[in-house]
C-alpha cells in the first residue's frame, strides 16, 4: 500500500496550556504547555501514522516560526515535504480553564502565499505518487478560492482518489470537480446546500444530493454526540458515537477522516472504514488540547462499534 498523501496549505504550531480561570485584564497563569504540529493534513497524517498507516505530510512552512513548525513535525516521525514560503508559520493557541471547563481557542489567518509559493506547492504534490490524497484544513490567505479544485485536477488523470476535509467556499470549488470521499459536520453541508436538516432524513437527503450530482462518491457526515452519517450510491448507514467521557474535541474531525481513509486505502468496505473514523475522533474526544488519539483506545472502539455495523 502506498502511503496516503496529506496537503496541509495553512498549517500552524498547535500551543495547548491550561489556566485556573481566563479573565481580562490580569496576568492569566498557564500550565501543562504542549506544542504540537497542526493543521488539517498534518494532523491527519499524525494519526494515519499512529494507527499503523504510512503517511506522507505536503505542507508550506516558513518565516520565522517555520523551522520550529517543521521541528515538531519530525519529532512525531512523519515523513515530509514543505514548500518554503516567506511568510511566518502561524502558532495557534488552546488555553483550557479549569472553573468551567471551556475552552478558549485562538486561531490567526495565517501567512500570505505567493502565487510562486502556490505553483511550487502544486508541483510537489504532483511529484509524489498517490492512491489516496487527503486535502484538509482552511486555505491559506493569498490561495485563490479553488485551490484544491486545483490539486484534485492535477492529480486525479492518474486514479489518484481525493479525500476533502475542509469548508465554505474551498469546500465548495473543491466538489466541483468531484471527489472521492468528503467528510462535512452538519454545519458545513447546510451551508454548502444552502439549506437546512431539521431531521435526520433532510441530513440523509443533503448527504445525497452530493452523491447523485456527482460531487462526492461518498460523502461521511459528522454528526458530534449523535455519531455520523454515511451515504454512497447504493447505502445510507447510521452508526451513534461510542460513549466516552469527552475532555476535547480538537482534532477529532481530522481523526476521523484519517482513520476512514486508512481503512479505505486498506481496501476495507466503506461502512466498516466509516466505523474506524468514528472511533478515531471518539477517541480523540477522550484526550486534552490538541493531543489525538491513541491507537489502543481507537482499536477498543472500533470493536465496540463493528459489532453494530448490518
């Protein structure tokens, strides 16, 4: 099998603490830091990676903060290429308070790409050779709106499946050329339809419209708490998220499309690659700031869930 090809065009150092209680003004004290490499495509390979797959991380990095961001990357052992770029790597922040247990997350833009620094990044994706190709995460300030539409174009004439994993407007160009496999929450399929699921047979009917007009050969709908939905040409499958004490839900949608995908490049059944996704992001769930999931928890899960699969 070869290794699945992730694209992270805005990727970020991921800055996760703790705090007793965030209030303005005053000096808010803060433990447990961790830093870790993020961005959609990142984090999926991290997981990828984590539950035995290969993986192989594209990203453009730079500025300052840009070896620091690559650092971390080989800390986790993933293999990669970045595609240098002037602007600064941007660091993301989660800070976790205590007295309520909220999360308050700080997320910049990004750097600004070059449309150099793009057809560069487009060259190195070309160059590796891919049965799967997952493109995640937001689009980078500079990148023209159908970016990935881009990507998907270059590399499917060479049977290379793309996995999308992203919203709004990129979201949007991207299933105009039509994709493999994309993973929406709820929220981001009603705004791409422009309509709204007060049900679960209106989620099911967005879900298909995607597959009938041929944006989507299967299209896996996150659904938080209440599980996930999938639905291909020929079934709509339903499975309900494994009960876990959840302390996190930073990456969980990333672990989910990682594990999916995984098992599809496995040459799993699509509803038992979607039982794998569900249990990577419920496992996921289960551990703090922008740490992902680990592979016993996530195997525990898929079992439990397996046995529901028809």
């Amino acid at each position: 099998m070869k290794p699945i090809v992730t694209l992270t065009v805005n990727p970020a150092i991921d800055y996760a603490s703790e705090a007793e209680e965030v209030v303005p003004v005053r000096k808010i004290r803060t433990r447990g830091e961790r830093f870790d490499p993020g961005g959609g495509g990142i984090n999926v390979a991290r997981v990828v990676r984590e539950l035995g797959g290969e993986a192989h991380a594209v990203y453009m990095a730079g500025g300052v903060s840009g070896p620091v961001f690559e650092g971390l990357l080989a800390r986790t052992g993933v293999p990669g290429t970045g595609v240098p770029i002037a602007g600064d790597t941007r660091i993301s922040h989660l800070v976790r308070e205590h007295a309520t247990g909220h999360e308050f997350r700080f997320t910049p833009a990004g750097p600004t790409v070059t449309a150099a620094e793009w057809e560069a990044c487009r060259a190195a994706v070309e160059a590796i050779d891919a049965d799967y190709l997952v493109l995640s995460g937001s689009l980078a300030p500079g990148l023209p709106s159908d970016a990935y539409r881009q990507i998907a174009r270059d590399v499917k004439p060479r049977g290379t499946r793309v996995v999308v994993d992203t919203s709004g407007a990129a979201l949007h160009w991207v299933l105009e050329e039509g994709v493999h496999l994309v993973t929406p929450n709820r929220r981001e399929l009603e705004h791409l339809l422009g309509r709204r699921a007060s049900d679960a047979r209106e989620e099911e009917a967005l879900a298909a419209d995607l597959v009938e007009s041929g944006r989507a050969e299967m299209v896996a709908v996150t659904l938080g708490p209440r599980g996930a939905l999938l639905v291909t040409g020929d079934r709509c499958l339903r499975l309900p998220a494994p009960e876990v004490a959840t302390v996190s839900t930073v990456g969980a949608g990333d672990s989910f499309t990682a594990a999916m995908t995984l098992g599809l490049a496995r040459g799993w059944p699509p509803e038992r690659a979607f039982a794998y996704g569900i249990a990577a992001g419920a496992a996921t769930a289960t551990t703090p700031g922008t740490e992902l999931c680990h592979r016993a928890e996530v195997e525990r899960l898929f079992a439990e869930l397996c046995a529901r699969l028809p």
